[in-house]
C-alpha cells in the first residue's frame, strides 16, 4: 500500500528550494489579468506608447543585415558597442568617466543581482535592504540563502540611524546594503539628496559594499532625480540598471557597473549563468540608441507615468476612507498605501479580487512576511479613467472590510512563512 | 449508439473565480485527455465571447473545467441548457444545491446521511447581534475545535480549522473575505478521504477512496496544489468493510442531491470507521494533484476514455 505525493523529487531538493509553493495569493493574482480586473497589481511599462512600426523595422533590419553576428554567440561581459553606449547613459544621470571595461551586461537588473549575489553570499550571510524592498531581490537573497534584515524608512528613504543599527546588529555578517534609493519599488520614495551622503558615510565606515539598484531614475516627473551613489563614490558601490523601463522590459537587457577589481570575477560567473546575454537583444538595444530618439521616449513615457501618477493620488485623496496614508512619489512607477489601523491587506485581496480590483500587498516585499498594513499601488499601465476606477472599488472594499473588523474586533494576522515571492505577482502581471 | 470520436467538444476553463489558476490547469488536462483518445477537442474561457462563439460554431457537447460559482453553481449549466449545448455533468438545479454548502449539508442530512453539525451564518448577523455573543454560542454549541468554511466556494480557500475559541473571529474574517456567508462546522477529527463517483450509464459507480495526508497536517491551497506537500493514498488505507461504507455513503450522497455523471464526494472517517460527508462537488478538480484523475487511475480506468464516455452520454441524453 503506497502513497503517493504527485513530486518523487521531494526528498532530493536542494535546501534552498524547500517553501517554494503555490499560494492563495498567487491564484488570485490568476484572476487579477483578466480585463474585468483593474489591475494596479503589476510593475508593467506602457509598452504601447513606444514607437513600434519603427522598432519592427528596426529589429527586421537587425537579422537581415547583421544577422551573423546578431544571431550568433556573443561575449560573456557583453558587446562592447553595448557597452558604450552604457556608459553615455550613465553619463546622463551623472555617473562620470565610468569605464565600459566595468561594465556587465546582464539578462535585466535581475540577473545582475543574482551575479552579486552569487559573488559575495555565502549562506548566513546578512543583506540589509530597505523595508519594504523589491521583491524580486528577495527572491535573489533568499535564493543564495542569505538572511534579509530591514532597514526603516520614510519620506526621504533609508533612515541611516536606522541603517547603522542594523549594520551593528548584523554583527559583521552584513555582506552589502541592497537599495532602490530612487523613486524606490514599491515605496515610491527617494533617498534625499543629504542622506544620500551620509549613507555612503556609514557604509564606507563599516566596510559594507552598497549595491545600489536604479531601474527608474530616469523617469522623473517634476525634477531630475539626485545623483546615483555610484555618482558619488567609484569604489564599494555595484550599481544595477536596465533598459526595461526606458525602453521594452522584453528585450531583457540590464547591466551591472562594477569595482573594477570585481569585473572580471563578475564575467566568469555570468558566463557559467548564461554563456552570454543575448546578442539580438544588445544589438536591438544598441541600435535602438543610436538610431532612434530614444531620450524623447523616455520623455513620453514620463509625460504618460506623471499624469497616471497624478491620477491615481488625486482618486486616493477623494476615494480613500479615512486613516488612510500614501506616497507622494516623484518618479517611478509606484504609490505605497498604508491602511487604516486594523486593515489587513493580504487578508483583503479576495474581497478585491471579487470586486474587481487587484493590488500587491505589502508582504510581498518583506522577507519576514511583515507588511500587512500596506499594499503597492501601481500607476504606470492602466489609463487615469482606469486608475480611478481601481481606487474607486478598492475604497468600497476597504469599507467592507473595516465593516467587518469592527464586528470581529481586531484579529491577529498570519505572518508568510515561505518566500516573498508566494505573495508578489509574476511579472507578466500588467 | 453515439461514436464519441466524432465528436466536438469544448472545455471551459478559466474565469473570473478566486479557482481560476486551478481551472485552466484542470481544463488543459482535460483537454489533453480528450485529444489522447482521439477526440476533437478545444478550450476556451468562460468570458463575453462564449455565447457568440457557441451560436456560431455550436460544439456537440462542453466539458465544464471551470471551478468556483460559474463552474459549480449551476448558472452557467442553465445558460448552456438555454443554448440547448449539452454538458457533462451534473444539471444546473442539482449544481446550484450542491455548490451551496449549508444546503447540500440539509439534504444529506434529511436523507439520513451523516455530516458533521453546523451553522451557516451571513456577516450580516455578526454585526446585528454582536459577533462575541453568536461566536460564544457557536463554540458552546458545537464544540472545540471547529472548521470554518465559506458557505460557497473550494481549494480550500477561506477555511481554517480553530481550535482556541480567541481564534475564532480571525477565522471568520479570513472567511468573509471569500464569501458572506459562512459555515461553521464541528471538526471531525479522522482520515481525510475523497470519492470519486462515475455514472457512465449503468448506474453511479464508487471508485476506490483516496485518501489525503498533508504534510504539514493542514489541507489548505498550497497542500493542494504544490506537488510534494501531500501524500495521496489510492486506495485509501482502510478496512474493507469500511471502504465499503465510505463508498456506500459517498454513493448516497450523490443520490440525494440528484448528482448526474461525476462528482466528488469528501469526507471524514473517523476512529471508529464512521464516515461523514463533508461536501460534494459538481466540477472536481482535474489537475495533476486533484483526486478524482488519482481515483480514476486507481480504479483502473483511463482518464480519457472515461471523459469521452461522458461526452457521448451528454450529446445522446441531449438528443434523447
């Protein structure tokens, strides 16, 4: 008499998979891309306002005129074209005199993290990130069994007492500070201009490596945003972008500038990772910033977001019940919502889903399932009507639910135990 | 006699209901099963485009994969019944009795079939009479621990078994975020045990129990659906006399809510081999992990062949 568990593999995973499942939360984010569903779920660009008969063109081109080399293998660091033409963008955001020698181009910002991850995490080690910080990192630390500790924030960002605390708590097993410091995923916030300064202090005094993640400074609403750390000190920083937000997250294109000692360990693990970035992708991103506007694209897309933006605050401020708090963002892509005391808003989603309306809660982006009281609100894919919307019936669920609070009392929540992950949306979420 | 090979069939998987990740896993394996044995066969959402779709190009029958209310609560099986579409499965009336625990639970009941004691409450009567009051009685009445459930609805979702009193109102909130109702049911401590059931014109047939063992104890969403994290047992680890009951009650269970085709009957065993049905379902999951495929399997019937029989019963009772 046997049984059976639908997985004979169970036994022979590795430790660092064990918690890896399906989740409630997961499933109603299965209901959350249909279009009856508002969806401020997703961290989706408005692909469409890009100029695509022209890119089709483009990339036709590519194959048909480069096609031996755009086709083929390329390079582990990546093309030195690429390369370049990296450099100059950085230069934009006023990272001066970098060398394209230092640069490694990854599959997005992503596999940048896994790169630095695989680099410096031993398992035990410590990583500090903001709290809430982005999930996918979390997925990346937890992946290289790393603990995540928290470091707190507010309007201005990361609160370096904070960060000094948590630097002395770790007890020297802190292997590098993790942060967004600009227009920050998912709290919308920037580290201030002055904290700015005093964090790479603090860091520098501690010996603790910053990898700095900056997918959004380029899509500033009212001012350009405050100077990269890496702008501000050469060494001990690793600084990760991408061009999934200045141009098609689909290409999948991102990069890490890194210590120049480091490069070159960087470049051996990636071509154990991938062999190569795609060489069709660089060349498609390549030659999209040589041939095309693409800075006036980036002003469009930062026209379109400002407005969502504006859309979406202004239905918070008339929609929201009271006791409710939320980002002013200046860039980016997402408001961070704190609900009235009591709320709880992993709990809430199904009353969402069933109203049509989806959100990531805030556990979704601490590693120790914390997060309850907020939830990431994203303005960048749906229209302003649309947004309205969103906010609409997401204030009538919440009045529900504060409805309901008020006759139970208040109830105890149920902290995540497995990864982040099991409550974030895949990334084909729009 | 109709040859089921010639048949059209349209599965429908997906929708708007918190199952709707389970559906189009349940529907794509269907799918596979009807195309295995030869079957022409398609798949597609139960959305604005389902009605223009089906006068267009009528199928000869649909398979109904979708889980939640407009798989289960008989709704969408009037709405095909009005297209005059034939469907596997049970009819809508007898869906919507099923889908509705605290109804399905009344009927077992009057027919004399056991099923654990309990109350169905609207939130609304929380906030009338004073939840600290209801609940007090309800754990008074009923006894710790308790397993509380949305009235409507599967996978899981929403329950949760309490067993402090203090842990009650977070069960009920967990609760009424899936449905307004809930059920609040003595909890019957014993072996979690599923019976499929076929009806391929013989008369309703008992295939062998499964039995469910979660790792972690709780048979919650991610028990269900993340391969690894529970043991089945085909068939379940019980005396033959026993098996025999399980399957007699399961059986009686199908009957009284005038089920048709297949269901699924769930039910507790308890230490003196007593079976309690907990609930029936109209549209079983058919996933690589759901119990009625494993059950099939066990009792030695292909998947595929069995689908295909019940597609050619529908299109022959549809034109009977």
């Amino acid at each position: 008499m046997t049984g059976t568990t639908q997985d004979d593999y169970t036994d022979r995973y590795a430790r660092r998979v064990r918690g890896m499942t399906t989740s409630e939360i997961r499933a109603l984010f299965a209901v959350a891309s249909r279009p009856e569903v508002v969806s401020l779920a997703g961290g989706s660009p408005y692909i469409a306002a890009l100029p695509l008969d022209a890119v089709g063109e483009m990339l036709g081109k590519l194959a048909a005129e480069q096609g031996t080399t755009s086709l083929q293998y390329g390079i582990g660091q990546g093309t030195i074209d690429l390369r370049e033409r990296i450099c100059e963008v950085m230069s934009l955001s006023g990272i001066d005199g970098a060398s394209p020698d230092d640069v490694v181009v990854t599959v997005g910002g992503q596999q940048a993290l896994d790169l630095i991850a695989r680099l410096f995490l031993d398992p035990g080690d410590v990583v500090l990130a903001e709290g809430p910080t982005y999930v996918g990192a979390l997925g990346v630390f937890q992946a290289a069994q790393a603990q995540v500790r928290h470091v707190a924030i507010d309007a201005d960002g990361l609160i370096p007492a904070a960060l000094e605390e948590a630097i002395v708590a770790a007890q020297g097993r802190a292997k590098f500070l993790y942060t967004i410091p600009t227009y920050q995923n998912p709290a919308g916030v920037t580290l201030s201009e002055a904290r700015r300064e005093e964090v790479l202090d603090i860091c520098e005094r501690h010996r603790l490596l910053v990898v700095e993640d900056d997918p959004y400074g380029m899509l500033s609403f009212e001012h350009d945003a405050p100077r990269p750390l890496r702008a501000r000190r050469r060494e001990g920083v690793f600084y990760v972008s991408t061009f999934s937000k200045t141009f098609a997250p689909g290409l999948r294109v991102g990069w890490v500038l890194a210590p120049h000692a480091v490069r070159e360990k960087l470049v051996m693990a990636n071509e154990a990772a991938i062999l190569c970035p795609s060489a069709f992708a660089q060349a498609a991103v390549t030659q999209y910033l040589s041939t095309m506007p693409w800075r006036e694209q980036v002003k469009v897309y930062r026209e379109i977001y400002r407005e969502r933006r504006d859309a979406l605050l202004s239905a918070l401020q008339d929609l929201m019940p009271p006791g409710t708090s939320w980002t002013n963002p200046a860039g980016g892509l997402f408001v961070w919502a704190t609900l009235p005391e009591g709320l709880d808003s992993k709990a809430m989603m199904p009353r969402a889903i069933a109203a049509r309306v989806a959100y990531v809660p805030g556990t979704g982006f601490y590693a120790d399932g914390t997060g309850g009281s907020n939830m990431r609100l994203n303005f960048s894919f749906s229209s302003p009507e649309r947004l309205r919307e969103g906010v609409r019936r997401l204030s009538g669920v919440m009045e529900q639910e504060l409805a309901l609070r008020a006759v139970f009392g208040a109830t105890p929540t149920h902290r995540r135990r497995g990864p982040a992950a099991a409550d974030a949306p895949g990334p084909d979420l729009a | 006699m109709i040859d089921s090979m010639d048949l059209q069939v349209l599965v429908l998987a997906g929708g708007l209901s918190y199952e709707r990740d389970v559906s189009l896993r349940s529907g794509r394996r269907v799918l596979d099963a009807l195309r295995a044995v030869g079957l022409t066969a398609s798949m597609r959402d139960a959305d604005a485009t389902l009605l223009p779709y089906l006068e267009a190009d009528p199928p000869d029958a649909v398979v109904i994969a979708l889980h939640g209310a407009t798989g289960e609560d008989g709704s969408l099986r009037g709405v095909l019944d009005l297209c005059g579409v034939p469907y596997v499965g049970c009819s809508s009336r007898a869906s919507r009795l099923a889908w509705d625990k605290p109804s399905a639970k009344s009927m077992l009941r009057e027919a004399g079939i056991a099923t654990p004691e309990w109350v169905a409450l609207p939130h609304d009567r929380f906030s009338e009479l004073g939840a600290v009051a209801v609940l007090d009685r309800i754990a008074e009445r009923l006894g710790l621990p308790l397993m509380v459930k949305p009235a409507q609805g599967g996978s899981g979702l929403g329950a949760a078994v309490v067993k402090e009193a203090a842990d009650l109102p977070a069960a009920m909130v967990g609760c009424f975020a899936y449905d307004s109702t809930a059920l609040v049911e003595r909890f019957v401590p014993g072996a979690d045990v599923a019976v499929s059931i076929v009806d391929l014109g013989d008369g309703p047939q008992a295939l062998p129990a499964v039995e469910i063992v979660a790792r972690n104890g709780v048979y919650d969403y991610a028990a269900r659906y993340t391969a690894g994290l529970t043991t089945w047992h085909t068939p379940a680890r019980l005396a033959p006399e026993v098996a025999a009951s399980v399957a007699a009650a399961a059986l009686a269970a199908h009957n009284a809510l005038g089920l048709r085709d297949l269901s699924r009957v769930d039910l507790i065993v308890d230490a003196a081999g007593q079976p309690h049905v907990l609930g029936v379902n109209v549209s079983p999951g058919m996933t690589e992990t759901s119990l009625l495929p494993l059950a099939v399997q066990a009792g030695g019937l292909d998947f595929g062949k069995l689908l295909a029989g019940l597609v050619g019963q529908a299109v022959a009772r549809a034109s009977a």
